[in-house]
C-alpha cells in the first residue's frame, strides 16, 4: 500500500518534490508532495519496493532523477 514519509522542505526543495495541492484547504493544513518511487522500483508496493523509496528519500546523495513519479 501507499506509504506517507514526513521530510525537511530542504529535502523535498533538493529533490524537486513540488506541492499535490498549491490552494490546500485541509483543515490541519497537511501538505502532500507529488507521490514518487526510486527509479530501480516496478509497481512501488512492495515492502521491499518502499524501503528503497523511503532510504532514497533520507539519502544525502540523491537527486530528483532518483524518482519516478507515477
């Protein structure tokens, strides 16, 4: 299933992760990015998959050409 990963702005600034929402009206003000998965994953769902996903994401060393966007 979908997974939700809390990061730094500065992360998601570095790795091109823009706003799901620019006019967002949640009451809590939750903001989502676009969802992504690491270039090296298929369907993105698998726990396997995620983890992958989710290591890139905290990695100092990735870069927006590490994701996908689905």
């Amino acid at each position: 299933g979908l997974i939700c990963a809390p990061i730094d702005r500065s992360i998601a600034r570095r790795l091109e992760l823009n706003a799901m929402e620019r006019n967002n009206t949640d009451v809590y003000g939750t903001h989502f990015t676009v969802s992504v998965n690491h270039k090296t994953t298929t369907t993105g769902i698998s726990a396997n998959e995620r983890m992958l996903t989710a290591r890139a994401l905290i990695d100092d060393n990735a870069s927006a050409t590490d994701f996908n966007r689905p």
